[in-house]
C-alpha cells in the first residue's frame, strides 16, 4: 500500500475549501477541516509562503492567489478564462478596430489564448495556433507578464533574452529597468521589438494580491497605432479593468 502524506492530504483539503467562496478566515477553516487553529496556521503559512494563497490585510481574509491560474492553464481553467474574457476583449476589438491578444505566462514564454481580428472578429485559441509562444523580454505582454509575475528576479534570471529585430531589449539591466517603468504606469510597450513596422502596447489583469493573471494587449501598424495612442491606452486600460470584476 502507496504511503500516504498527512501534510499534503491537509493542505489540499483546506485549497479544496476554495472551490465552494472566494474568502475564508483561519476560524471558518478549523471548523471546516476540523483541524486545530494551529495545524491551520501552519499550513495557511506554508501556502502563502508559497504563492498560493494570500492574506487580505484589510479584512484578515485568505484568498488563492494568481498561482491556481498559472497550473491550471493548460486545463480546463484556461478555457473558463478565454470564455469569461471572450466578451470585453471582442467588445475592445470592435471598437478600436487594432487586433487585440490575451496572453499568459508559461515559464519563460508568453503564450496566445486569444487574438481577435477587426476585420473577422476571429478567435484564435492556442490549440489553432500550435507554437504560439514568445520570450518574455521581446513583447508589451511578456513585459506585463514579467513585471506582475510575482517572481520577477527569478525570471530574469532565467530568461533567453531573445532578438528579433534591432530595438529587441536583450540585456538584463536595461531589462529590469524597464519593467521598473512597466509596474509604475501598469503599461507595456513594444516599439518594433518583434516586427519592424509593428507596435504594440499591453496592460494586465490582475488578481487581487496583484499578480497579473494574464495580459492584454494591442497591436497595429506605427503611424496608425501613434496617432491613435491615447485612446488606445484609456480604451485597453477599461477592458482591463472589466476583465479583473469578471474573474474576483
């Protein structure tokens, strides 16, 4: 007989609690799991120490963290995350007539889950675009994604530094100081860095310990883009906002 880890089989039982509300105190899971305050106490640490819950400082409440959305992307949670925001992204779309991408972070890499096209209203998930992924530091959106990770020095650390065209950001200093400027203005920029010609500007979603679940971004020709900037930001910055009520 397989032998069984008490540890594990407690820390599950209390993340299980989640699938039922979003908020739970350290008394409400005692009773619950009938575990003692302190057993509580230290898995709850042990769970936030590690990324997947966290402690609302304002009304003392526990609540999963952005984490839950990183493991299970490649299941079914990232199609409830494409269904919920398949609405307000084509809505953006619509109305400011740019392509518009929703991105996650895979490791290193962003990948595609969504694009929609102005001219179609297409969805393109990523089982139909197989290979869709970029390095982190060559997007708006691996930016986003970079800076809202909640393990920034990890990744810089770790990532390929990527070049595709001459404005590529490729070392690591220069990196790290840029995305100070992303987390400050929560806007990503990409003038030129993937395509030449093409510009690109990102935002995040973000998950209420402010880890960003995903990121979403726009894209279209220089002259166009720039002239249109300003509406741009202030339109993507709203989706933004709708998709975060969304997913809370």
């Amino acid at each position: 007989m397989a032998e069984r880890n008490s540890s594990l089989e407690k820390a599950l039982a209390v993340l299980d609690l989640f699938q039922f509300r979003q908020r739970w105190t350290m008394t409400e899971i005692a009773q619950h799991t009938g575990y003692s305050n302190a057993a509580v106490a230290r898995i709850l640490n042990s769970l936030e120490s590690m990324h997947y819950v966290f402690q609302d400082k304002i009304d003392g409440g526990y609540y999963l963290t952005s984490k839950m959305y990183v493991l299970g992307r490649n299941t079914q949670l990232k199609n409830q995350l494409i269904n919920i925001l398949d609405e307000p992204v084509g809505t953006l779309c619509r109305r400011i007539g740019f392509s518009v991408t929703v991105a996650i972070r895979k490791g290193t890499q962003s990948v595609t889950i969504m694009r929609k096209d102005p001219q179609t209203g297409l969805t393109l998930s990523l089982i139909q675009t197989v290979g869709d992924t970029i390095s982190l530091n060559t997007t708006a959106m691996g930016k986003v994604l970079t800076a809202f990770s909640g393990e920034t020095e990890n990744l810089l650390n770790r990532m390929d530094y990527v070049k595709l065209t001459k404005r590529s950001v490729t070392d690591r200093d220069e990196f790290a100081e840029l995305l100070q400027e992303v987390r400050a203005q929560r806007l990503a920029y990409d003038m030129e860095e993937v395509t030449e010609g093409l510009v690109c500007v990102a935002t995040p979603v973000l998950a209420k310990d402010g880890i960003a679940i995903c990121s979403i971004s726009i894209n279209g020709y220089k002259e166009r883009m720039i002239r249109s900037l300003d509406s741009i930001i202030m339109r993507l910055q709203d989706c933004a906002r709708e998709c975060e009520k969304l997913l809370q």
